[in-house]
C-alpha cells in the first residue's frame, strides 16, 4: 500500500485566521485555537467537526497541521491527540484503538519533544519547501536545506518520495530517504536528520554531523571550535566565563549596565529634560484610590 496525491472529496479547515471564512462555507471552515483546542464559534462549529470525522466513518481521513514553529510541542500534541479521540469515538463499537491518521510539519530538531509527548509519530526525511517563505524555500534567497519536516503515525515504508527530488528507498530501513543520507551498517539506520551525510564515530558509538569531530578532553563529538574540557550542559557563563551562572544572572552585566545608566558627575552634566515646558504626567491612580476620591467629594 502507498500513499499518492488524490483529489480531495471534502475538506474542513480548521484555522485561527478567521478571514478564511471569507472563502469557505460553515462546513469547511471553523474559527479555532490548535493550541487549547478552542472553537471561537462555540457549539456550533464543534459540531461540524463531530459531524464531518463521523461523516469519515473510519474511512480514508487525514489530518494535516501546519502550526508555527515558535509554538510549543506539547500542547499541540495534547490538542491532536483530542482530535484522534473525537475521530475514535464514531468508531469504539468495533473495538478498534487506531489513531487518526496525521501528519505533522514541523522543524526536525523538535523530534525528542514530539516523540516524547507522541510515540507513534515518525519523522519522514521528506524537506518541506514553501514558495512564500524567505528562508524555508529553494532558490538563491533560500536555505540550501530545508529543517522543516513531516512527523506522521502512516507507516514510512507506505510514503512513497519523488525519486526525481533525490530521494531512494532503503531496502533495509524500509523507507524513504535522501540520497546523501546513507544506510550505517553499524547503526543499522540511515541516521542523517539534515539532508547531509553524516559519519560514525566509533568512539561514540553513533552517527554525528560531517562538521563535528571526537574531543577527547570532552568525551563526545562537537564542533572544532567549541569550548573545550566542559561537558554538555556546563557550559557556564558566555558572558565572563564562570561556570556558577548562566548570562542572564551574570553580575559584571548587571555592574556594567549599572555603570552605563549612572550620570557622569565629573563632567557636572544633569538629567535635563528637553521639553522644560512639559509637565511630567501624574502617575495614574487605581480605580479604589478614585472610588474612594469620588465618594469623598459626594459627602463634603
């Protein structure tokens, strides 16, 4: 079985844009928040979600979300992970526990996160392009490789990617991947997660970037530059290098900053304002501070 571009018979879009509805009817477009699964319409608009996954019937349904990547994993897994519940329930009398089938775009260095809050999602190694976006396309004012992905609970053996857009089939990992991305015998997978080849490391016992090399000091694979002897999550400071504090605590920022703020005394200058006829603005009052204001004015 694969899965291939088939023409939709019906589609309902869920989106918090609301000019949208500017385009479709009541039935294929909803008023929603993915992130607390919040129907702006009420009732109303839940039921023709109800009405359009029971209209499915167990049938061939997919859900596709496209949410902005500065948006937090879990709970937009909490959220589809409801979705595939309304979908199950129509079809709890036959005893199946399937999942919707889904596909999720997101940016690949979110993998731990996704896989930690959905197990069932595998990442495809198909690149998402956008013709609009400035960074995420091909082309000169593009990435050269795409970071966006698609995580999906469809077997990866049943994807079927354009060989003519580099992809191949690794017979061994029953998927698809690209060509640069080749299969490690000693890992078993093919492990590359950004387009490019990656090498083992046989010190590590794993796959790691072409641009990364083994630190002995280190005990682990890293860039050439990176700051040598400190383990991972030890890095300290990048402000003055103690390894007591991160920068946002760092206190020569905060005396440093201090001593920029402070007028210069020698130089005799004085905070002038350089609107003199300006009256500062009062600082406004709380709402008891004018109740009680009010009420004292009525009794006098």
């Amino acid at each position: 079985m694969s899965y291939e571009l088939q023409p939709v018979a019906h589609s309902l879009e869920l989106g918090y844009t609301h000019t949208y509805a500017q385009f479709y009817s009541q039935d294929e477009f909803c008023h929603y928040n993915m992130f607390n699964h919040h129907f702006f319409d009420g009732k109303a608009s839940s039921a023709v979600l109800q009405a359009f996954l029971t209209e499915s019937g167990g049938g061939k349904l997919l859900m596709v979300a496209d949410p902005p990547f500065g948006g937090l994993v879990k709970p937009l897994a909490n959220t589809f992970s409801l979705l595939s519940q309304a979908w199950r329930e129509p079809q709890s009398s036959d005893g199946s526990g399937a999942d919707m089938p889904m596909m999720w775009i997101f940016p690949y260095f979110f993998e731990p996160r996704i896989l930690e809050c959905l197990p069932s999602l595998t990442m495809l190694d198909y690149q998402v392009d956008y013709d609009n976006h400035p960074l995420y396309k091909h082309g000169k004012t593009g990435r050269k490789q795409s970071p966006v992905r698609i995580f999906t609970n469809i077997s990866p053996k049943d994807i079927v990617l354009p060989k003519d857009e580099g992809y191949r089939f690794c017979s061994v990992c029953q998927r698809f991947v690209l060509s640069l991305n080749k299969h490690c015998a000693k890992c078993n997978v093919c492990p590359s997660k950004d387009g490019r080849e990656w090498k083992h490391c046989s010190t590590c016992e794993k796959c790691v970037k072409p641009s990364w090399r083994h630190c002995a000091p280190c005990g682990r694979c890293a860039l050439p530059d990176h700051p040598c002897g400190l383990s991972e999550g030890t890095e300290g400071c990048f402000n003055c290098g103690s390894l007591k504090h991160k920068r946002k605590a760092c206190p020569v920022q905060d005396s440093q900053r201090t001593r920029s703020n402070r007028p210069n005394a020698k130089s005799g200058s004085k905070n002038v304002s350089h609107c003199p006829n300006q009256k500062p603005k009062a600082k406004r009052k709380s709402g008891a501070a004018r109740r009680a204001k009010k009420l004292a004015a009525q009794s006098e």
